[in-house]
C-alpha cells in the first residue's frame, strides 16, 4: 500500500507545481475581456477590466488593428489556462481526498 500512496503523493506535488506555472502564466497575460464600441460610423475596441471596485476602459484601437487582434490572442490564452488551473485545482482535490482517505 505505501507504493500507491507515494505514486499518489507523486501527482499531488505535480499538480501543486502545475498550478503554480498555471498562475505564473496568468499573471503575465492581460486580465479583461475586449469591448467594442461605436463612434460614429466605426467600431473601436478597448480592454474592460476591473481595477478594484471600478471598470476601467483602455483604449487599443479600430476593430480591425494589428493590436487588438494580439491582444484577443493573449486573452484567449489567459482564459485557456484559467480552465487548465481549475482542472488541476479539482484533480488535486480529489488526489488530496485520497490522501487523507489513506491516514
């Protein structure tokens, strides 16, 4: 039995250490979501995020710009791995309840 539970042990230090790039990574990656908005007859879009309490709105540029279409690209990256993270973070759940389950 003590095999089972170091390879169990095994995947808890995996997932720990999985989370942790999971949030290195996030942290690195623009938070937000893109909102477009009309003025006149174009269409500009700017980065909504919340800084405490408040949204705030930064400006990127027209829909169609270089930048917003990285800045899509890194944001769908982010959430991406906001996913993987909460995966992780409900496999190490069950691992750790398998571990308590053990002792």
């Amino acid at each position: 039995m003590s095999v089972v539970i170091d390879v169990i042990q095994e995947e808890a230090n995996r997932l720990k250490s999985l989370i942790r790039m999971y949030d290195e990574k996030i942290a690195e990656l623009p938070r937000g979501s893109i909102s477009e908005k009309a003025r006149g007859n174009r269409m500009y879009c700017y980065l909504a995020y919340r800084d405490g309490e408040k949204v705030k709105f930064d400006y990127i540029g027209s829909r169609d710009s270089e930048n917003v279409h990285k800045l899509r690209l890194r944001i769908e990256q982010r959430i991406k791995y906001e996913e993987r993270r909460r995966e992780s973070m409900s496999n190490l759940k069950q691992v750790e309840r398998l571990l308590n389950a053990s002792r």
